[in-house]
C-alpha cells in the first residue's frame, strides 16, 4: 500500500495550502489502514458528489474529488461510476475565453438518411486553474468512450492541481505533459487489469478449437461474460491537449486530432497546424517504426494498424500487451504503438489577435471526404472566421462551423456526384475554438455604416435575406464599396509570398481567398454549398399579377447616388 499513500502524498505536496494535509491525511489513512475502513471509504467518499464534501474551500473540494477518482481508477472498483455520478470536474472553474461545438456520428442509407452508428465517443475539456493556468483537450475515442471518459478525468488531475506554476520553465512543462500522459496510460492499463485476468480465466475455460458460435449451451454463460469483459476493456484514444501558461502555448499531440493557432496579420489569417498527425503519412513515425524492426514500406501501403490509422494512442490494450500476435507488428522489438506525446511549443502569444483551434479527425475528416484532402484546415479557420463576425458567443461559433461540416458532408452524399462514394458515414466531431482578441458579433449587431476605402464612396443595397430562408421580405442593408478611379487593380486581392507551413487567407470583400504556396495557386472558398458566405435563398420565387418576379435587390438609392456624384441630370432607375 506505500505506493498509493506516495501517490498521494505527491499531489498534496503541489497544492498552496498546508491546512489541506491534516484533513486529507485523515482520509487517506482511513482509505488505506484496513480492508474495513477503506470499504467504507470508498462507499461513502465516492457516492458524495465534490461540492457535498467538508471543506469550505472550493480547490479543496477538487482535491478531495481528484483523490477519489485516483482511489476507484486505480482499485478498478466502481469504474463506471464516472458515467453515473457527477465528475470532480464539474468544480472546476471553465474557461469562458473558449467554446466547443459538437456533432454525433451518422451512417446513411441510400435515402438519405443519418443514423447514429454507435454512442458518441469524443470527449473535451476546458478549464482554467487559480494560478491562471489554462487547459484545453479534444479526445477522439474509438470502440467505447470508457478511454476518452478517463483521459478527459485523470488529464485533468495531473496537471492542473497544482503542477504547473508561472514560475516552471518551459522545460518544466514539457516534463510535467510528458509525465501527465505516462501516468494516464499506465493507470488505464491498470485498471482493467483485472478483467483482463477474468477474462483470459474464462477463455482457458472453453474447449480449443472450437467455434464459438458452436459450443454446447453450458458455455453460454461464460461467452456472455466474455463479451461483457471485452466492452470494459476495450478501445482507446486519441487526444490533443492545449496548456496555456504565462502568455506561451503549450500543445501535447497522441494520435490524429489536429491543432491549429489562427492569427490575424496585415496579410489576411494565417493558419498554422502546431502538431504533426501520428500516422503512417508521417514519415519521422515511419522511422520511429523502422528502428524497432518493422517494415517501413508494408506499413504505409497498409496504412491502417488494428483499425485505426493512428501510430500512437492511449489505452487500446490488443496493440499494448498483444502486438507480438498481430502480424504487422510482431516484428517489433518494443511496444509499436505508444501514448507518449509529441510536445510543441513554447508559443509566445504576447501581441497575438486571433484564435486557438483544436479539433478531432472526425470534423476534418468530413470535410476532406467532400471536398477532397489538403484544404481542410483552410477551409474549418475560413468558416471559424465567418461565424466570429456572425455569432454572439463562442460556443455558437464552433456549433454553427460543425453544422456547416455536418451539412457539406450529407449534401455531398445526397448529390450522388463524384465525392458521393467517400462520405456514406462520418465519425463524431467535436471543434473547441480559444479565442485571442478576435472580433466577435459584428454582423450581429448594428452598426454605422463603414468608412469609404481609400476616397471610395459608400452607396446602399437593399437585399431581403433570412437565415431561413424564408419567403419574408425583411431586408438588411449592404454596403456596396465603389473605389474612386485608379484604385483598380487587374487581377483579385495581391497575395505576398509566404512560409510553406503557413498558409494565409485573405478576408477581403467581396470574396474570401485562399493562399497557400503548398500548391502555389489562388482558390476562392467557395464551396458546393454555396461558399462560405450567406447568400440569398435559393428557391424560386412566385411569379407577381404581371408574371414578372419580384426583383430582390432595390438598387434605387445606389443609382440615384451614383447619379448626383457623377453628374447626370436624370437619376436611373433599377431595371
């Protein structure tokens, strides 16, 4: 019992007030002195929700609750109360500088329509601790969400009771995330250790050689075991996590979830992935694999490892304990497929407008299925950008940009054109957006009308539109720009030339434009759904007593300007 009670005794060192120890020493001596104590330890602390526990201070109570998730993970009793019972998290205090958007799963048939193909098993996180430490974190799980439940639970415990301080240096970080991660892993394999040893017990118990799907009734109870054991100790996942300490950013990366830092420059938005995708693709990951024996080659024509892509993962315990049973791997003279993180940063924020993007691979993998790969990232930061002008809060940024995926992604089926035959399912999607100074609601409130550019001048457009798209005709005025003579240039907006890793968008009226010298070419962002700008409804219009259509855009005003400014003697009128 000595490790637990230095576990323990670890995490209380960290925390800022002595006056914690006595009474959580307490406890801990309860929970560890005898199998009847710590019965009713557990029985009483991990029933009693963190806000009901003695201790008037709040950090407390997160301790206190910290603790009780150590103990049941650790023990492996009581694993699922995480899904039953509220969470020592729901103490934290959130980070209200960031919101998170998210979209269930769906396969469709051949009418269209979506089902969930399985419970949702991605998993976030948002909080901010009293020394001003900052932590975010998407988590991708697959076979379950039992992994991505955990990681998000212990994650948090390690790093931000106390751990991470102004004063540590960024070498310090580094070791606390790279510590953060071992832990996690390590405590997850042991929790399932002993349904690992239920169950290889039971499967001794079967005859050899035998279909499972043909044994006598009297081994039905066992296999019903078995396949129960199997969903407790199954699946993994992947996670990106985000630290932001004293104005630096700090990204630790397990797997395919990607991040993004979106910063506003005299150029336009430039967007720059900070981690590096774990795969096959990925070819300081092939090396990692060559040096433990594994064929470099083999693996990247495959691709896939155990059914995911990924080359590293947290939990998954098959490629864990049994790789040297699986042929692609057996070669390996280590464990292949790890959880240690790949650690980017530090990121120096100071000065910086824009936004942090995290992201799991089931939102761009959608949009990538639509719309082909290589512009997804472009793509997600050119609607995140949108919806910051659009929305009034955070949360109903990344909500309004994965509905925009979501809907891309069935259109795209429901099209039956080319891209049809890669989008018949999508995998949850889950899009947390930090913001950084970015401008937000703009267009949702009023606002004066915008200066003229450069000695243009201001004319009004009357265009009715609805969000849903509906046949009122409420309008909303339009600022049409005209630039006074010798302010036109050939061609659209100049691009300046720009790092390979950073490609940049250029947010200028009328039209969005994507740059990039990956490819060296211009594309407009507009999309097979219409772009990434509202444009008017596109149903048709009934026709008036004349069996003319209603025009909807009033250019009256605009001409009449446009006459006084220039001198005609008659005002046009809108044809």
């Amino acid at each position: 019992m000595g490790s637990q009670r230095r576990v323990y005794t670890r995490s209380v060192s960290l925390t800022r007030a002595p006056r914690w120890s006595t009474h959580l020493e307490t406890r801990l001596s309860l929970a560890f002195g005898d199998s009847g104590p710590m019965q009713t330890f557990l029985q009483v602390f991990v029933h009693t929700p963190p806000r009901h526990l003695p201790g008037g201070s709040g950090t407390l109570r997160v301790v206190l609750g910290a603790c009780r998730v150590w103990t049941v993970m650790h023990w492996g009793f009581l694993v699922s109360f995480q899904e039953q019972q509220p969470s020592w998290t729901d103490d934290l205090p959130l980070c209200h500088l960031s919101g998170v958007g998210s979209a269930s799963n769906r396969s469709y048939s051949a009418d269209g329509k979506g089902t969930e193909s399985h419970p949702p098993e991605d998993n976030w996180l948002k909080f901010r601790s009293e020394n001003n430490c900052f932590l975010y974190g998407v988590f991708n799980g697959y076979d379950g969400n039992r992994v991505t439940n955990f990681v998000a639970q212990r994650l948090s415990a390690e790093l931000l009771l106390g751990q991470l301080s102004a004063e540590h240096t960024e070498a310090d970080v580094r070791r606390v995330l790279l510590q953060a991660f071992d832990v996690v892993e390590r405590s997850f394999l042991e929790s399932i250790d002993d349904a690992l040893a239920e169950k290889a017990s039971l499967q001794s118990q079967l005859p050899e050689g035998v279909p499972q799907h043909q044994l006598p009734p009297q081994y039905q109870k066992i296999l019903e075991r078995l396949k129960t054991l199997e969903r407790e100790v199954s699946g993994g996942a992947m996670a990106v996590v985000a630290v932001l300490l004293s104005n630096r950013l700090y990204v630790a990366n397990v797997g395919t979830n990607r991040a993004l830092l979106c910063k506003s420059t005299v150029d336009g938005l430039q967007v720059t992935q900070l981690n590096m995708d774990h795969t096959t693709e990925n070819e300081d990951e092939l090396f990692r694999l060559s040096q433990l024996g594994l064929d470099a080659g083999k693996l990247k024509q495959v691709g896939v490892i155990c059914g995911q892509e990924s080359t590293r993962r947290i939990g998954d315990y098959k490629v864990k304990y049994g790789y040297t049973d699986i042929d692609l791997l057996s070669a390996a003279k280590s464990k292949p497929i790890i959880a240690e993180p790949e650690i980017h940063g530090a990121q120096p924020l100071d000065g910086v407008t824009g936004f942090l993007v995290l992201m799991s691979e089931g939102l761009y993998k959608a949009l990538e299925a639509a719309h082909g790969p290589g512009q997804a990232n472009q793509e997600i930061a050119a609607m995140i950008d949108t919806e910051f002008a659009k929305q009034t809060s955070l949360d109903a940024v990344a909500q309004a940009v994965v509905d925009r995926v979501k809907r891309i992604h069935s259109d795209t089926f429901a099209s039956g054109g080319e891209r049809a035959k890669f989008c018949p399912r999508h995998e949850d999607m889950t899009l947390l957006v930090r913001n950084f100074g970015y401008p937000l609601g703009e267009l949702s409130q009023p606002t004066p009308a915008p200066a003229p550019a450069a000695g243009g001048r201001v004319y009004p457009v009357s265009v009715p539109y609805s969000s849903a798209q509906s046949t009122s005709k409420t309008s909303v005025t339009l600022s049409l720009v005209m630039p006074s003579q010798g302010q036109l240039v050939n061609g659209a907006h100049s691009a300046s030339t720009l790092d390979e890793a950073t490609p940049t968008l250029t947010n200028q009226s009328p039209t969005l434009t994507l740059q990039s010298t990956n490819t060296h070419t211009q594309s407009s962002s507009s999309s097979s759904d219409g772009g990434l700008f509202r444009s008017r409804p596109t149903h048709s219009l009934p026709p008036g007593e004349d069996g003319r259509v209603e025009p909807y855009v009033d250019f009256a005003e605009f001409y009449r300007l446009w006459s006084v400014d220039h001198g005609e003697q008659s005002v046009a009128t809108a044809p």
